[in-house]
C-alpha cells in the first residue's frame, strides 16, 4: 500500500514539475502519467477491484484538485514577477542635441544599423543608403523618436 501512495505522489510532483518548471510535455509528464497509472494498476491487482477503484477515483480526485491548487490565479501571482521597468535606454536625439542635418563618423559598419559619432556623442543609427563602412562620413537624414537614419555624406 505505502508503495502505491509513494507513486502517486511521485506522480503528482512529476506532473507539477511539468506544469510549473519544464515548458511543454516532455519527460517528466510522461514519467508522472506513468507513475500514477502505475499505481492504480498495482492496487487492482494487489488489493481487487473495489480497492482499485476507489484508489482510482481517488487519484482522479487528487490530481484534479491538485491541478487547481496549481492553476488558480493566487498561485501564479505569487510565483509570477510583478516589476515594471521604467528606465530608459540613453537620451533621446534631441537630448543629445542631435538634428536633421548634423555630420559625424560611423565608427562602425552600418549594416544597417551600427554606432556612430556626432561631436563628443556616440549612438546608435540606421543607414538609409545601404552598408557604410567604418570611418565614412556621415549625416542625419531623419529622426524618428529615438532613431537616427543616416546617409553618406557628399
């Protein structure tokens, strides 16, 4: 009997593991469906046809509620993270002091996009005419919130 309730609750713990910590329905799901089919088979046949069902209907039971024990909203509130983030990535073009028509250096390959420097700045651009090398100089086509398309200078 204790062996038939150690599967079960192996069972249990592997199918929760599944829910909780293994994305998909890999191994541990199968080794818990396993596990507890297991046991119900094993109290059929050590302990009859009563006694296997109601240790089947008791796993039914169990793993029903256990299952709601597991996704009730509570549960996941307290598992879940609940910070936001409200910090930004650098200033904007026009903190930087940055506008349309501004020269700099690419200090990278643009491909599109890649590191640029316009005085004592550097940020982040997009090419608007396709690759430009490292060391090409450049201009401020357009600004568009916080990206700044480039263009090789003439």
């Amino acid at each position: 009997m204790s062996l038939i309730i150690t599967l079960i609750l192996i069972g249990l713990l592997l199918l929760a593991i599944e829910l909780l910590i293994i994305p998909g329905f890999g191994i541990a799901g199968i080794l818990g469906l396993i596990a507890i089919i297991g046991a119900v088979i094993m109290a059929f046949v050590q302990m009859g046809t009563i006694a296997g069902l109601i240790v089947l209907g008791c796993v039914i039971a169990a793993t029903a509620l256990f299952t709601w024990l597991i996704l009730r909203s509570n549960t996941w509130k307290n598992i879940s993270l609940n910070e936001s983030i409200t910090s930004k990535t650098g200033k904007t073009p026009e903190e930087n002091n940055l506008k349309k028509g501004d020269t700099g250096v690419a200090l990278s390959r643009l491909t599109p996009s890649g590191k640029a420097r316009f005085g004592k700045t550097d940020v982040e651009v997009w090419s608007q005419s396709g690759m430009i090398y490292s060391g090409t100089l450049i201009e401020i086509s357009a600004i568009d919130g916080r990206k700044i398309f480039v263009t090789i200078k003439n």
